[in-house]
C-alpha cells in the first residue's frame, strides 16, 4: 500500500486533497504545522469549527508539530519575501515541505500531498512557483497535489504507478464550488469557512506585528500571543500599553502578564484590565491609567481612580479619562502620512 504524508490544515482543500488519496488506497498520515500566528487550536473560539472533525469522520492521523522559533525567522527575514501584510508564503511552504520531507523519511512514506489549488493564492500558489518550491525545499517530484494534478507536470508517485492520474483533478482559480460539491460526494460537511486562517494577511494584526519588530528584534511569545487581543498603544520605543476590550481578553491579558509588568484597571466600575509593558516611568503609567479610565465605564467623570499592580504591590491614581488626542498619539495603527502643511498625501 502506498504511503503519503499530507499538509492537513483542517480546511475544505487540505481535507479534500487526503480523501481523493485515500478513494486510491494510500495510507495518508497528516502533519499539522502549528505557529503563533495561526487559529489556536486549543481555543475552541478562536477556529471556526474543529479542524480536525474530518480526521475522525474518515478515519485518517493527524500529527501536530510547532515551527515556533524556525517560523519567526522566516516571518522577519524572508528570503522570498513578504506578501501583501507580513506574509512570508513561499519562504512558509518550503519551510513546511522540508519539515514533511524529514518525517516522510523517517515513516518510510513515498510522497507529500498538498491541498493547494493552482491560482487560488496569488504569492504561493502559481505554476511557475511550484517547482521552484519543490525544488528549494528539496522535494523535487515528491509533492503531489491532487485538487490540480491535471493541469502540473507528471510527479514521481504517478511515474512508477503508485497513482493513477486520471482519478486526479484539475481543479482551479479562487470559485470553491468545485470543492464544495466534490465535499458533498464524500460527505464531508463539515469544514472551517474559507477565511485564510492566517493572521499575518491581517493588515490590522501585520501592522501591530511590523510595530513590535521594529523595536524588539527578539521578542518573547507572550509579545507575539498578545497581538491576538486588546487595543496596542505605543508609548515609547521601549514600553507598550495594552487595553482588553472585553472580559475574555482581560483574563488574557492577566494570564501573559509577566512578573515585572504593571496592571492597571479602574475599580467599582466596569472596566478593561490595561498591560504596561517594558522601559516605564511616571509619564508611562500616568497615560496608561487615563486609557484605563477612557474605555471603562467612568469615561464621562471629571476624575477616576485606577488601581496599579505590579506584583505584590498595588496603589492607586487619580486620572482624567484620555482624550481623542491622546488616542491619536499614541494608538499603533496605520496613519495616514503627513504632509508639511499636515494635511494627508
């Protein structure tokens, strides 16, 4: 029996590429490559459904390994280069495929399969760029992608007959309609909603990212796990402010606090949990406190009192609630650049 490793996202693609495998009798085991800038599988809330529902449903394994640090590096320096926001895709997937190559190696399988569709991503996913990926990553001919195998050239796997290309597909461009009714020939109904899933094509989240490279070249994970939540305000090069929007990212906030970190929310009303990060002073905590009290529900008082903990020791402030001006100021999002006059180009 044919042996295969697959690139199992839990998408409708990944998951289609596996099955169309699997009519032919190859025995797929599937490896999930798991990074800080993709769904959380241990947060239910944060994927649109399982990922791995189908893995169950039909009856293939799913391995999970995290790139973690070889991952970042491609994120800050990518050899190919960056997408549209801070995505490396073709540095990505031949970091992928080499990873596939060495457990395919050590499993004695014969060949990785792939979900990708020729032409639905415009970086990664283009004829001429399949080779030169496959070939970066030292894959040449081992890569089969069976959702459109028709339209690229014969792969290793077909040449000694371990596949049958006419039961390949010649799937193509952005439509999902041919994979969504080929989902439904194989009862595969329940599938995540096509969004990507990657964080780093998020202009909003990339902008937070390119922010915290650009003064911390090595940042810790809970930096990183952090752009995920809250409202990111830069106050120095050296210190940032974080505000939750909501319960559910105030005990995120509490939970990636760190010993030398100061926390800061408004008491006896309703009110966010606010993260000071980093090189802090007098000014830093005085801004953060008045961020604190603009988006608690004290807003419209004259005065608010803020409590600040750091550790063990806890006092209080009392701050007027930041203006729109000090939001402006010191909010990490993407302005609009200035002419002399100050009026935006």
């Amino acid at each position: 029996m044919p042996k295969a490793v697959a690139l199992y996202s839990g998408g409708l693609d990944s998951t289609l590429a596996i099955l169309v495998m699997m009519k032919q009798g190859v025995d797929v085991t599937a490896i999930t490559f798991l990074n800080h800038f993709g769904c959380d599988i241990s947060d239910k809330s944060s994927c649109s459904k399982d990922p791995f529902a189908a893995s169950v449903k039909f009856g293939f394994q799913v391995k999970l390994s995290h790139l973690s640090d070889k991952f970042l590096e491609i994120v800050k320096n990518p050899k190919y280069g960056h997408g549209k926001n801070m995505n490396p895709c073709i540095d990505c997937r031949v970091l992928m495929l080499k990873e596939a190559k060495g457990f395919m190696d050590i499993t004695g399988a014969d060949f990785i399969i792939t979900g990708e569709v020729l032409g639905q991503r415009p970086m990664s996913q283009r004829k001429n760029c399949f080779p030169m990926i496959d070939k970066a990553a030292g894959v040449k001919g081992l890569v089969l992608r069976p959702l459109s195998a028709k339209f690229l050239p014969v792969t290793l796997p077909e040449e000694i007959g371990l596949i049958n290309r006419d039961m390949l597909l010649n799937f193509t461009g952005r439509s999902r309609k041919p994979q969504m009714a080929l989902a439904l020939e194989y009862g595969l109904t329940e599938y995540p909603a096509p969004a990507g899933g990657c964080l780093l094509t998020e202009p909003i989240y990339s902008f937070k990212l390119k922010d915290l490279l650009t003064y911390n070249a090595d940042p810790e994970y809970s930096d990183i796990n952090l752009l995920r939540i809250g409202r990111h305000f830069r106050f120095s090069p050296e210190c940032k402010i974080i505000v939750g929007r909501h319960d559910a990212e105030n005990e995120a906030i509490k939970l990636l606090a760190g010993s030398e970190d100061y926390l800061l929310r408004a008491e006896g009303v309703g009110s966010p949990l606010v993260l000071l990060r980093g090189k802090t002073t007098d000014e830093a905590l005085t801004v953060a406190a008045s961020l604190c009290a603009r988006y608690s529900d004290a807003k419209k008082l004259h005065e608010v009192d803020v409590a600040v903990l750091q550790g063990d020791k806890k006092y209080y402030m009392k701050t007027q609630p930041a203006d729109n001006e000090m939001i402006e100021l010191y909010r990490i999002e993407k302005k609009a650049a200035l002419q002399p006059d100050g009026h935006a180009f």
